[in-house]
C-alpha cells in the first residue's frame, strides 16, 4: 500500500514537473526514482523519453533496451527503441525492433512506417513498399506512407505508379502532392 502510494506521488510529481515546463527537475525526479525503483516501467520510459528530447540519445537508448528486457510484451517499448536506433543509424537494430512491435501489435501503423524507413535506408526497396502499402492501409489519410511510397516507386524506375500515387496524394493533401511534383520532376500529373 505504502509502495503504491509513493508511486502515485512520483508520478503525479514528475507530471506536475512536466506541465510546468521544468523537464530537467522532472528528469531528477524519475532518475531518483529509478534508483530505487529500478525497475518502474512508467519511470524508465519517462526517462528515456526526456533523455531523447534533450538530445542524450545513446543514454536514452540504454533506457529503451532495459526496457524492452522488463516489459518485452510490450509494443510500444519496441517501436521507441527501433525509432531511436534508427535516429542513431543502428538500422539493424532499428529494423529488429520495429518487427519485434509489429509481432506484439500488427495495427501499430508507426511502426510499419519505421520499418519501411529502415528498409529504404537499406535499399531494400520492395520491402519497403510492402510496409508502406500496410502503412497507408492502417492511415489511409496519413501523407507520410504515401509521399515515401511514391518516392520509392522513383527509386524503383516506377514513374507511372509514383505519379498514380501522387494524384491519390493530392485528393486530400495537395501541398505534399506539390512537394513530391517539384522533388521528382514528373511535373504536373493529371488526374
């Protein structure tokens, strides 16, 4: 009882701390929790979370991978690690734990997104398009899947598909239709 009360107050604090825009204390809070608690999910990825915003990357991803070793059910911890590996260019990590996030959770449409970004990195690129394609399955409206997708499709030699993909694009987000017109040089498409 006493235990769960104190985590109560830790995590109220660290979010009171966060509200009022004084990360670095909140930073101090959860660290300090974490030395006695080790083992505090919420903590952990708090501060992970914290240590990647303020740019101490390789310490957030120590923080990510205990995680993923407390909680590896966990799919959200999956796909915050492979984010961060592959911000950090660990592309085989990154792309391992994407996987590993979209097995705990197919519909984590993040993570399919994550994957394929690893993927074209890789120059894996018909892989990659089988993850755009779940990508924009699961966030039809998104631009992020379909604007990569056309991309691809323009490293692939593709250009017709890139331009049918660019005037479905441009049917609910006309400014990043014109963004991949201009970047791609297929010019104008019509519809």
């Amino acid at each position: 009882m006493i235990c769960t009360i104190e985590r109560g107050f830790a995590l109220w604090q660290t979010r009171l701390l966060l509200l009022l825009g004084r990360r670095r204390a909140a930073l101090q809070r959860v660290t300090r929790r974490l030395e006695r608690h080790p083992n505090d999910l919420y903590a952990l990825a708090t501060r992970a979370h914290l240590r990647a915003e303020w740019g101490d990357k390789p310490a957030a991803l120590e923080d990510f991978l205990r995680l993923v070793q407390l909680a590896p059910a966990q799919a959200s911890a999956w796909f915050n690690l492979g984010f961060l590996s592959e911000a950090l260019g660990l592309l085989a990590q990154a792309e391992a734990a994407f996987v590993r996030a979209i097995e705990l959770d197919p519909a984590l449409d993040r993570a399919w997104y994550g994957l394929a970004l690893c993927l074209i990195a890789q120059r894996r690129l018909d892989e990659a398009l089988l993850a755009l394609r779940r990508n924009t399955e699961l966030q039809p409206l998104s631009p992020y899947g379909w604007y990569q997708m056309a991309r691809v499709q323009v490293d692939r030699q593709q250009p017709e598909e890139a331009a049918r993909l660019i005037r479905h694009l441009r049917s609910f987000e006309p400014k990043v239709a014109a963004q991949l017109e201009r970047e791609t040089g297929l010019g104008q498409t019509r519809a």
